[in-house]
C-alpha cells in the first residue's frame, strides 16, 4: 500500500523503490568508474612511475645540491643511476644481434630489399630535413651574434682541439662497418687508425644483416640457427621487461646526479642562451611537427595516438640521453602498444638506433652556425651546403651515446675551414641540449617502423587479393571446363563409346 501508488488507473512503484533502483545505478556506477580507473593505472603504470622519477629526480637533485656533497658521497649518490644505464648497456648487444639477425631471417630476399630500400630513403630524407631546420633556425635567431667576447676561459673550460681530419672520419666509418675482430667489435671502435673503447654497434649492425640472410639462403640447413637467435631475442625482450621497472627508480639518480653535477647554470644560460633555445626549438619543430606530419602522410593516422604508446622510451631517452639504451625499451613498447609486427620493429629500429640521427643533426648544424657567427665568418651558400651534407652524412656515424654527437661537430667545422677550438662550449651545455636530441633521434625510429608497419600491410593486403582474384579465376576456368564436358557433342560421343567399351570388356570377361 505504501509501496506503489495509482496514477489513471496504474501502478506505479513508490517512492522508496524509486530511490532504490537510483542508489543501485549509481552504485554501479561508481563500480565502473573505479573498474576503469583501475585498469587504467594497471595498463599505464610504469608510463606514470618513469614520468613520476624524472620530476622526483629533478626535486632531490636541486635538493642535494645544497648540500655540497664530496667526491665520494657525489658517487654513492649516483650508483643507482649509473646501474640503469649498465643494465641497458649490458643488453643492448644480444637486443641488436638478435633480432637482427632473426628479422632478417624472417623476411624473404625481396621484401628486405624493399623495406630496407624505403628504411634508408626515410632516413636519409628526414635526416637532410632536420639539418635544414637547424641551419634556417641558426640564420633566423642567430645565437653567436653579438656573443663575440664568449670564449672558454671567461666560463672556465678547457679548451677541446681535434686534428682529425674529414676524411679520416669517413674511412674510420668505412673500418667500423667492417670489423676485422667481431668479438672486440663487441667493446671496441676504430677512430684514425687506433682503437678506443666503446661497442663499434655499425659493424656488428651489419653483419647480423648478412649473416641472417645467409641463414635464410641456407634454407632448411640454417632454420636450426635461425630458431636459436629466435629464441635467444625472446629470452632478451624478457629480461628487458624486467629491467623497464627499475627504470622509474634508476632516473630518479640519474636525473638528480645530472642536476647536482652542474656548475654555474645560470652564466651557461644567459651565455649560450639563444644557442640552446634555437636547438630545443628545431627538436620542437621537427619531432612535433615534420616528423608527424611524414607519419600523416604515409599512414593517414593520427602519429600523436601512435606515440602517446611511447611515453616510457621517450622518458628514457630524456633521462639517459642514449638512444642505443633506448632500444629495449622502444622494441618492447612499439610492439606491445602500437601492434608493430615484429619482423619490422627488431629489423628496423636496432639499424634506426644506430644510423638515423635527425635530433643530432638540428643541433651539429646550429652549432656550426653559431661557431661562425662567434668568429664573426660569413658562410657562403657552398659552405652551407657542405654543413647539410656533411651534418647528414657524419650522423650515420654519430655514437648512440651520451655527448656522441659533439664530436661529429668537428668534422663539419674541419669540412667547412673553422677553427675546434669553441666546441668546449657545446660540451659545456650538451646535458641539457643532448637530452631533446635523444627524443628526436628514437621518435624518428619508432615513426619509421611504424610507416614500414603500415607499407607492409598494404602490400599483404593487396597480395591477399591478388590470390583470391587468382583463386576466382581458376574455380571459374574448372568450371567452364566441366561445364564443357557436358555439352560438347565430341565428349559426350568419346563418353559413350568409352561406355560401350567397358560393357563390351566385361561381357568378354565374363
């Protein structure tokens, strides 16, 4: 009686009913709202932890550097963060031989050909692209204009001199392409004749290249090999897994220790201001702008949905400013959040990594520029040339390690008749400017893999058609032949003396 009520002549529920079935559907509600909060903490939570240590990191630096830490403490410090970077470094040479050597096992002689043609036009575009940006961006703003009296002893630094010459540079890239030892390849390159250390990466890059190939040519010979570097590379992703959640604490040090390190900031600043913003604003200009716009153009998709998937790698080449210890990270994301087959990705990004360096080419062009300004030389159109030329060839070269591109500015300088003796000053705020230029330099790699993705599944697609197309035809040339069988007088006349044989056999046998 209290519960219902009449109104002409039907019932209705009450009001505590009413309020009821309410509570219950914002109870459901709520449980929805909190469901989907969930899953979207589950699903981002290491995006938010590496985010959350760069900022913590920033902090604790700023704090602890009040503190006027000695040599010793100054190392304790770091030691978290210097272990991320070994973790990285420690896997990058079973990541890219691996999957090197796996991706180009994978993929038939034809389609490497063709994806490896496009990956080269791609990268050799873009890179000429970004050293355009940088040498328009340095005539516009200028940064050594009316900096004539900034030299490295008013800030301090010792002065960096190189004497090697342009074409030593090319013939040592031609020497690290090919190894005489592929063991010390593993720890060791080659600059002017010696050796130093560090992984020559060029030339263990290709010869992974060549040696999956020759697996391929093998044939049932070399699938045995090929399972085995299949597996090795699964077993390696899976370690990289575990090493991306020490990444959020590991940047946390490393960020701080960067922030402590630093000297007088705001004299580097104010300095060499104008020079930093102009690098910061190509990175901008071309990681924001060009680069998505290529993806645009190729795919017809969105690139900011594409790389909103790459928050963690690009977090990482922010902190590490290392786009070889980018790798793991970005091979994992590229293919767990954007769906990139994995023939592309382990084939395309090791060689992207090591070869495909627009963020270093903005920033070597502006350095040049501005080297000459500080000089007060003006560059003719011949020697502007020779820095695009140059700045895009000597990447391909450019370590994927910290401060690695400083000393491809040397070779532009030496190309283009211009004293070494001011690169100090590069190196002197390179922490900060290095930093966009590792972000630019993996987001061209992953947009690259991603347009490759994307070409491949059209060409899959349309081959999918082409044999069904193929497949109709046949189904329909069986089909008019039998369709023939039964109305051709010759075949019905052939039937039925073959008829008349076999009774007449039979008859005979009988």
């Amino acid at each position: 009686m209290g519960g219902k009520s009449e109104v002409n002549g039907h019932a209705m529920p009450g009001s505590a009913s009413t309020d009821r079935i309410i509570l219950e559907q914002t109870e459901e509600l709520q449980k929805s709202c909190r469901e989907k909060l969930w899953q979207f903490l589950r699903r981002n939570l290491l995006v938010i932890l590496t985010v959350s240590g760069v900022l913590v990191g920033v902090g604790l630096g700023m704090l602890v550097r009040s503190m006027d830490l000695d040599r010793a403490q100054m190392s304790h410090f770091a030691f978290p963060g210097e272990m991320l970077l070994r973790m990285l470094k420690m896997i990058i040479l079973p990541l890219v031989v691996c999957s090197l050597v796996s991706g180009a096992a994978s993929l038939d002689t034809r389609s490497l050909g063709k994806l490896g043609g496009i990956a080269v036009a791609y990268f050799l575009v873009t890179t000429l692209i970004a050293s355009g940006i940088g040498v328009t961006l340095a005539f516009i703003i200028k940064p050594g204009v009316g900096a004539g009296a900034l030299n490295t002893n008013s800030l301090g630094l010792e002065s960096v001199s190189s004497n090697k010459e342009t074409t030593d540079s090319f013939l040592d890239l031609a020497r690290n392409l090919f190894p005489a030892n592929l063991v010390a390849a593993a720890f060791r390159s080659v600059p002017v004749g010696t050796e130093t250390d560090g992984m020559n990466i060029l030339g263990l890059v290709l010869f992974a290249m060549v040696f999956g190939v020759a697996l391929r040519k093998l044939g049932e010979e070399g699938e045995e090999l090929i399972r085995f570097f299949n597996a090795f590379n699964e077993a390696t992703m899976v370690l990289v897994s575990w090493i991306m959640w020490y990444i959020p604490f590991g940047i946390v040090f490393l960020v701080g220790s960067k922030i402590v390190e630093m000297e007088d900031v705001g004299l580097l600043v104010t300095s060499l201001g104008k020079y930093i913003f102009a690098s910061i604003l190509g990175h901008i200009i071309h990681g924001g702008v060009v680069l998505p716009l290529i993806y645009f153009g190729f795919t017809r998709k969105n690139p900011f949905s594409f790389l909103s998937g790459l928050i963690t790698p690009f977090t990482t080449a922010f902190a590490t400013c290392s786009s070889s210890a980018t790798l793991p990270s970005m091979i994992k994301c590229v293919e767990e959040n954007n769906g990139v087959d994995k023939r592309i990705s382990r084939f395309i990004l090791p060689i992207g990594a090591t070869v495909n360096m627009d963020g270093a080419a903005i920033f070597q062009c502006i350095a040049a520029v501005f080297i000459a300004q500080l000089n007060n030389t003006e560059l003719n159109a011949g020697q502007i040339f020779t820095i695009l030329v140059t700045a895009t060839a000597s990447s391909v070269g450019a370590a994927g390690i910290p401060a690695g591109g400083i000393i491809t500015i040397a070779i532009i300088l030496e190309a283009i008749g211009l004293p070494t003796n001011d690169l100090s000053l590069m190196l002197a705020v390179d922490w900060i400017v290095d930093r966009t230029t590792t972000v630019v330099n993996v987001e061209g790699d992953a947009l690259g893999a991603g347009i490759l993705h994307h070409i491949n599944q059209q060409e899959m697609k349309k081959q999918q058609h082409e044999d069904k197309e193929l497949e109709v035809v046949r189904v329909d040339a069986v089909a008019n032949v039998e369709a023939e069988e039964e109305t051709s007088p010759l075949v019905m006349r052939q039937t039925k003396d073959d008829d008349c044989s076999r009774t007449h056999l039979g008859i005979i046998h009988s």
